[in-house]
C-alpha cells in the first residue's frame, strides 16, 4: 500500500483558538481515503478535509454496510511523543465488524500504517492539553449504487479526526442513567457486538426521549427480558458491588470495548476482584437498598471513565453508596490517562509512539 500527500493549503487550527473543543465540534484539516473496487484495497490518500463524492443509491446509506471504529492520539505531556493506545484491538474490532457485516476487512498493519501517517500529517491538531486528544474515526461503508439487498461491489475507507474533550465533559457531576424498558439496542443474533452505524440509529428515539426526561444516557437491557444490564451505548458500564466490580459479560449484543478490556486488567493487576456476567436490574436495585452498590461508571474511548450517580429503573432509582477515598473510576480514569499520555509506565505494551 503506498500512500500518497496532497497537504491541505492553509491549515483551519486558528479556528480553535484555544477553545475547549467538545466533542466533534472541530475536525482536523486532512482525511485519508481508500477504495475497494472489486478485489483488493488499492492505495491511500491524504488530502484536504472536505465532501466525498457519495453516488446516491449507495448501498450503505440505504442499507446500512457500514462500520466504524474509534481511538485516540495523546499528546505526551513529558515529552514530544504522540501515541495511540492499543490501535491492533482497533483494527482486530474493525475487521469483526467487516466480517458480520460482508465488508472486506482492512488489514492491521495497513490500518495503523493509515492511522500514523494520517497523524503526522496534522500533528499540529493533538491537542496539548491532559485529558483532551485527537479522536480517530476511521470509517468503512459500501459505496456501489443499486437497489438489491446485497453485499456492495465497491467500498471507501475513509479516516478523519477531530481535537476532543472527553465526551461527558459537560457534565463535571455523575451522570444521571435511565434503563430502557421499552426500546433495545441489541438481540442475540443481531448486530450488537459489531461497530455498525444502524446500532447507533436505533438508539436515538429512546434517547432523545431520556434526554427530555433529564437523563444524561440510556443504560440498555437485554432484548428478551428486558432485566439484565448491557450498555450505556456509548459506553461499557461496570458496577461495584461489595468488594467486587461486575461488568456484563460479551454475550454476542455488548461491543467489546478496548477500555472495558484495559479497565479489566487493570483491576486485575491491582487485586481488585472482577467478574463478567449478567447483571440483573433486581441484583442492582438489591444492591442499591442494602447500601452495596459502591460505584457505577462506564468507560469507552470517546468517555474515558465516567462515574454514574444512579440509573432509573420504571419506578425505582438505584443509586450508590460511595465508600471513603478515591473512586475506582478516579483511579481507573487517571491511570489510563497516564500511560495515555506517556506518564507512568506502560507495562502492558498498550501505547505506541506515532512519530
Ligand atoms: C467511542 O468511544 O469511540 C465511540 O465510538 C463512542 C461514540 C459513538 C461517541
């Protein structure tokens, strides 16, 4: 794969002017673009940020082929270094997501290879600042124009990035759950652990509606029962109970976040006692009456690790009973942000310099 530069003229960075960027409110000035035409990936471009020529019968918009990914380039906060955290278990979700939904896969080392050269390109645009970072979304979707239900012939793998605050940084208090007794994300055969666009669509109903009712974000349950715990959509969710932490297990409907597995070695390493299985809303509401229920926090790339305040489940709020000293998700949060920005030691192999 060669990849070819055509920079940008001017660059658009004055725009930010030192602003808190939120989240995917500002875009860097480049994109890389790459096509599937028939048998193979041909080669890479990086040019200027702008419109993609879309033909309109485009089997992913009408259908729904298309998938994307999401990670982060931190800005070393003692040093010049730039780096990615765990960009392979990007790149090995991406190629999931591509098998589930017929897209042929991108490979690993040609995607990190797009990723760095992408980001040495618009360096400039990693944010300095602790905590904020140049989120990556690299995104695949069919491009052929027809009207059969059917794989495309043609596809784009299209990069872009954007300087980013952690996604709930509007909100400095816990957030505020609803769990959805109504509506799913995700059933059992279905599409839930793959990262494809419609799975976001379905949510925006419900969570439109949540937002109405003063809820920060939806916290999904299972399809069948509506009674066990799954995501908070943008986010794995975790629960201390006593002197355990819980997460849902990967049951086919959860994406397998690459924070919720560095979130799982962590406590791990550090002694705590983890479980993955099905979490109950009447194991939680039990917990939360008996004074239990310690902590809630969700963590994903785009949220880092976000502590919830309670979840509203039909007529009961669970809530926790925070115990003294720092939170497991205070600690989770700024140890992932350390070895992020190339502070405390990596132990793990889990960051990779770009430059
Ligand atoms: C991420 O955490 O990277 C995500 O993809 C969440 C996003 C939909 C905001």
């Amino acid at each position: 794969m060669q990849i070819q530069v055509i920079p940008r003229d001017h660059s658009g960075l004055s725009a930010l002017n030192g602003q808190d960027p939120g989240f995917g409110n500002f875009f860097s000035d480049h994109m890389l673009v790459r096509e599937w035409s028939g048998n193979a990936w041909g080669d890479a471009r990086i040019v200027a940020r702008g419109p993609l020529e879309v033909e309109p019968s485009a089997l992913g918009i009408h259908y729904g082929q298309s998938v994307f990914e999401g990670l982060k380039a931190y800005q070393g906060t003692q040093d010049d270094a730039i780096r990615l955290f765990r960009p392979d278990q990007n790149a090995a979700r991406l190629e999931a997501s591509c098998l589930r939904l017929c897209i042929p896969p991108v490979r690993t080392d040609e995607f990190i290879e797009c990723i760095r050269e992408l980001i040495l390109v618009d360096a400039a645009w990693v944010p300095k600042r602790r905590g904020h970072a140049l989120y990556i979304r690299p995104l695949v979707f069919a491009t052929e124009g027809h009207l059969a239900v059917r794989p495309s012939s043609r596809y784009q793998f299209v990069i872009t990035t954007a300087p980013v605050a952690p996604y709930f940084s509007a909100n400095s208090r816990a957030l505020r759950l609803k769990a959805e007794a109504r509506f799913t994300r995700a059933a059992i055969g279905g599409t839930g652990s793959a990262k494809t666009s419609g799975n976001y669509a379905a949510t925006l109903r419900p969570m439109v509606a949540a937002a109405a009712e003063g809820f920060d974000q939806i916290l999904w349950l299972d399809a069948r029962d509506h009674a066990f715990a799954e995501e908070a959509g943008q986010m794995n969710i975790f629960f201390r109970i006593g002197d355990e932490v819980v997460t849902p297990e990967l049951s086919g409907t959860i994406l397998p976040g690459v924070t919720r597995d560095s979130v799982l070695t962590l406590l791990d390493v550090w002694g705590i006692a983890t479980a993955t299985r099905r979490v109950s809303m009447s194991e939680l509401a039990q917990a939360s009456r008996s004074g239990e229920l310690v902590e809630i926090f969700g963590a994903g790339t785009a949220a880092v690790v976000a502590p919830v305040a309670s979840i509203r489940h039909l007529d009961e709020e669970i809530s926790t009973t925070p115990v003294e000293g720092p939170s497991l998700a205070e600690r989770l949060r700024e140890t992932l942000l350390g070895i992020q920005h190339g502070e405390i030691e990596d132990p793990y192999n889990w960051v990779c310099s770009v430059s």
